[in-house]
C-alpha cells in the first residue's frame, strides 16, 4: 500500500517549520508504485534555499520503505545533489551493518 499525501508531508517533518515560516509549500502530484512526484511552491518559487531544502525532503523520504523515488516535478532537486544523498545513504547502510555505539 503506498503513502497517502497527508502521510508524505508529515514525513518531512522540520522542513515544515522552515517553509511554513517563508510561505513555502510542498505539493504532492503523485504517490503511484512508491515514487513520489512533489513540488515546492509559493515562497519556494525564487528561493536561493529552495535545493537544500528538496534535498533534506528527499534524504526524509527515501528513507522510507515503501518510497522507490522522489521526483521534484519543477527540477529542484539537481542531479548533483540526488547523486550526493545516495551515495550518503548508501554508506550510511553499510555503516549500520557494525553495530549501534561501534566508532569508526
């Protein structure tokens, strides 16, 4: 069973607070087969941030099992920075294989 919209934007959790605060809005367009189609609107539009944030949206979403991808619809996510978080979290998989409180 795949996300609704409502569950989406609670998922992206402290971003929230920074778009509410500079009138940004995420739109969920689609949540079809586990890939997540979104934009960010109103305040966004313009917003030298509005990368970072797509970003920290998409690292909190594909965290999630049932997410497959996140595709900002208007481009606000560069391919660069898509490539940057799956990589992180790649290496973030293979660093949990060693155990909670190992240092390394």
């Amino acid at each position: 069973m795949g996300l609704s919209a409502d569950e989406i934007l609670a998922e992206i959790g402290p971003v929230q607070e920074i778009l509410d605060a500079h009138d940004g809005v995420v739109t969920v367009h689609d949540t079809s087969d586990g890939n997540i189609m979104l934009s960010l609107d109103g305040g966004c539009n313009g917003c030298s941030s509005t990368p970072m944030t797509a970003m920290q949206i998409y690292y909190s979403l594909k965290k999630l099992d049932n997410v497959n991808d996140v595709i900002f619809v208007n481009g606000e996510l560069p391919e660069y920075m898509r490539t940057f978080i799956n990589q992180k979290m790649e290496k973030e998989a293979g660093d949990s294989s060693q155990g909670p409180g190992e240092i390394v």
